[in-house]
C-alpha cells in the first residue's frame, strides 16, 4: 500500500463539475493498492495517518496528529501511484491492484478511518477527478507499507 499524505487547510474533490467531497483542515490521502496487499497492510496504514504527529502545537513543532486537531480527511483512490516508469515511454501498471480487489479494500480504509472517529469525505473510485487543495506548509509525505518497504 502506498500513500501521498498532504497535510492541508482546505481540499476538495470533483467529479463532472460537482464537488463530491470537501474538507477543511486535515489530511489528503491519495491511497494507492498494490495488488499483494492484504488487510494487515490496510490496519498499519490507517494507524499510522491517523496518529503520525504532523500538526503543529502551540510552539510550532510537529506534536499533534489528525485526531488532537479534531482533522478531516479526504481519501481518493490513485492506482497510479503504482505505476511503474522504468522502461519505455509510458507507465505500466500492473502492481496496482485490479477494481475487483481495489474497491473493497478502498471502501474499507474509509471505514476504518470513520470508525475511529475521524470525519471522511472520499473520491468516486475509478472516475475522473478533479482535485483542489491548499497544503499547509507544505507538508508532503509517501508512505509505503512494511511489506512495499521490504520488496
């Protein structure tokens, strides 16, 4: 599983020119599934952006995670985070994990995420999206899983 984190003060989310999604001070997750990935891959990502210390305190520094600012997320699924640009001119995707497996572990990182109490507003898997967002720092992270780490 791979993730872009942008930490930000307001996003939004459209699809056919009607906003689906909209948050205000949280976290943007585009959420790459890699076809090898399983639910124990799904828990450890969900735990960790909920509680990675990303958010600034009253002195400035990084302390505070998504669920002390009280945070928003907005989750678009990106299955071309696992496209792969090594040979050629144009990226193959075939670690991506196919709609069959895709869709269901998507919807149940959003679940998850709603389930610790975190305020979730998402893309439409598979559309055209058009995403608009003010990052806030800019804060950027990419976030592989253990096992995309070890491969």
């Amino acid at each position: 599983m791979r993730v872009v984190l942008q930490r930000v003060t307001r996003a939004s989310v459209e699809v056919n020119e009607k906003v689906i999604g909209k948050i205000k001070n949280g976290l943007v997750v585009l959420l790459g599934i890699h076809d090898e990935d399983n639910m124990k891959e799904l828990d450890w990502m969900v735990n960790k952006i909920i509680g990675l210390r990303i958010f600034e305190d009253e002195n400035g520094k990084m302390n505070h995670s998504l669920i002390d600012i009280e945070g928003d997320l907005l989750i678009i699924s990106q299955f071309t985070l696992y496209g792969n640009c090594e040979k050629g001119r144009r990226p193959g995707f075939t670690d991506a994990a196919r709609p069959e497996k895709a869709i269901p572990m998507y919807e149940e990182f959003i679940n998850k995420c709603r389930g610790l109490g975190v305020h979730v507003e998402t893309g439409e898997f598979g559309a055209d999206m058009k995403v608009d967002l003010l990052n806030d720092g800019p804060v950027t992270l990419i976030i592989d899983s253990p096992t995309r780490l070890r491969s």
